[in-house]
C-alpha cells in the first residue's frame, strides 16, 4: 500500500502535493495512483520507440504537468527534461530517459 512515508523515502514532495490536494492525505493518495496508472506512460514509451516526436512530447509534456502537481519529483525530473528535449526536437538517444522514467515508475507501482 502506498502511504506518505513510502512516498518521501523514494523521493517525492509530499508536502507540495499535499498543499496542492488542500492536505487532505486521501485525495492526494488516491490522485498518486491515479497518476501512476496514466496512460501516457506507455503513449510515450511507444512514442519514443516508433520515432514519433510529436507523440512523445504530448504524452512527456502531459505526464510533466500531473507528476508535478503531485509531487513525484523523482519522476517529473527526468520527464520535464525530456519534455524541453523533444520539445526542442532534438534527435537524440531518448532511452536512459525512458529506463529511468520506468524504473522509478515501478518502484512506486510495487507499493500499490
């Protein structure tokens, strides 16, 4: 189960989203896992994998914006800075950001 503590220990700013969820702990629980099961996790991984830049940065600059407001730092770092990559349409390698995208996804996920 994924509560506060889990969430501070893997690096996220629970107190920032809490204030943005008006520090009601069970509306902001319920709106992290809702934001761990957002489809544009895999629109972007797909994205990526298919050369289609476009795609990717909907889907990044999407996941940007919810990851932020709940505070999952660990997770809006590298997803901010590829959204400014591919928003640049830089033709670069995008897989570190996505292996680290995805691992530290999992980390929470198993908490669910």
């Amino acid at each position: 189960m994924l509560t506060i503590e889990n969430l501070k220990e893997l690096g996220a700013d629970t107190e920032g989203g809490l204030a943005r969820c008006i520090n009601n702990e069970e509306f902001y629980l319920k709106m992290v896992n809702l934001s761990l099961q957002d489809a544009n996790f895999e629109k972007l991984r797909s994205a990526i994998d298919g050369g289609d830049m476009d795609g990717a940065f909907e889907a990044a600059h999407a996941l940007k914006g919810v990851l932020g407001n709940v505070g999952l730092t660990q997770l809006h770092e590298p997803i901010a800075e590829m959204t400014e990559e591919l928003r640049a349409r830089k033709d670069i390698d995008y897989s570190g950001y996505i292996e680290t995208i995805f691992s530290e996804l999992e980390k929470l996920r198993a908490f669910e």
